[in-house]
C-alpha cells in the first residue's frame, strides 16, 4: 500500500506545482485551490507512504516523479523546452527512481 500512496502523492505533488505555475499566470479562487488541494494531498500521500517505507526511499521517489511529472507537463502544456539533454536528464531522473524502487 505504500508504494501505491507514494504514486498519488507524487501525482498530487505534479497538481500543487501546476497549480503555482497558474497563480502566478492568473491569481483567482481556482489556481489557489489547485495549489493548496494538490500539495495538501502530496504532503497527507506522503506521510501514508512514510509509515511503510523508509524516508529516504519514499523522498526521492517523491521528488523524482514531482520533477519528471512537472517538465513534462511543462512541455505538453506550457511550452517549456522539448531538448534532447532536458528530456535525457528527466530520463535519468526517472531510472534513478525506479532503481531505487528495485533495491528496497
């Protein structure tokens, strides 16, 4: 179960963060609540995960699909850089995830 929890709060984490990039594209009553709900569900997602898993796995997992999930939706949404090293690097991020994930 934890692994599933760690999944939604790196999801929830990629919504606060979209949220963030819509405050400061337009300040109304829907990008706070995406920023507030989505990074209140990361960080309650989290803590679930953490009582099953050892903290520094359940972090760099955590910030490994925050940080791949942003740039891509970045690139798909926001048009954000599509280069090949941005997209290597993401990928090295992501390997790096999942090697953990087979070592724990």
């Amino acid at each position: 179960m934890g692994w599933i929890f760690l999944v939604c709060a790196g999801i929830f984490e990629v919504v606060g963060v979209t949220g963030l990039n819509l405050i400061l594209r337009n300040k109304n009553i829907f990008s706070f609540a995406v920023f507030v709900l989505g990074l209140g569900s990361s960080f309650t997602f989290l803590s679930l995960a953490m009582q099953s898993l050892p903290m520094g796995t359940a972090y760099a997992i955590w910030t490994g699909i925050g940080t791949v999930g942003s740039g891509v939706v970045g690139i798909l949404f926001y048009g954000e850089s599509k280069s090949l090293a941005r997209v290597v690097f993401m990928a090295m991020v992501l390997s790096a995830a999942i090697g953990l994930k087979l070592i724990s």
